[in-house]
C-alpha cells in the first residue's frame, strides 16, 4: 500500500505563494496518478490537480495559471506550487493516488491546512 505524507501548508496573505510536498512511499511502482485535493468547510473534496506516471497534467479550472504541479521521480516526490493565492483557495488541501486498474483515488495524506488570509 502507498503511504502519502504531505507539507508545506501554512498561513500565506492574497497574492502570495507557497509549495506543497506529498512524499510516496511503500507499493509506490503501482501509482499510475498523483493529484492534490482541497476541501474547504462546509464544501465537498475537489480536484485541484493531477499528473500521470508519464508526465499528463490536469488542472481544475479555478487554479490553472496559478497553480503548477510537478513530480520528482528519484524523490518520490510530487509538489503543487500555489501562486496568486486567493483567499478562496484557503482549504485542507490533500495528496491522492490512483493505482493501476483503480477508477478512483483510493489512498490519501493526512492533509495540509493552507489559509490564505490578509
């Protein structure tokens, strides 16, 4: 089974930056997608990106131009570099996977808060 643990979440004013960091581990030759999520409260899990095994991005609209992600294969690393934050983008936000042969995003982070505030 994989094992996400991510960081980077902080308190961050509109127009800032941060970078998130979901480190793999364990069955991590099975992943075939890696995505950030974000849940707000009092709002459903939402996709925020993803990005394949061979480098296919997907991005949910209220984020592209802003966010970016990424992946280091050697760290078993992926990142969601978060610029122009708004203050609607203040969420847990969380890293998934999708093995292959899954139709879903079946293993998940603990989560990392980022708030985004003035």
């Amino acid at each position: 089974q994989v094992r996400l643990v991510e960081s980077g979440g902080g308190l961050v004013q509109p127009g800032g930056s941060l970078r998130l960091s979901c480190v793999a581990s364990g069955s991590i030759r099975t992943i075939y997608v890696m995505g950030w999520f974000r849940q707000a409260p009092g709002k459903q899990r939402g996709l925020v990106a993803t990005i394949t095994n061979d480098g296919n991005r997907n991005y949910a609209d209220s984020v592209k131009g802003r966010f970016t992600i990424s992946r280091d294969n050697a760290k078993n690393t992926v990142y969601l570099q978060m610029n122009s934050l708004k203050p609607e983008d203040s969420a847990v936000y969380y890293c998934g996977v999708k093995n292959y042969g899954w139709g879903e995003f079946g293993s998940w982070g603990q989560g990392t808060q980022v708030t985004v505030s003035s």
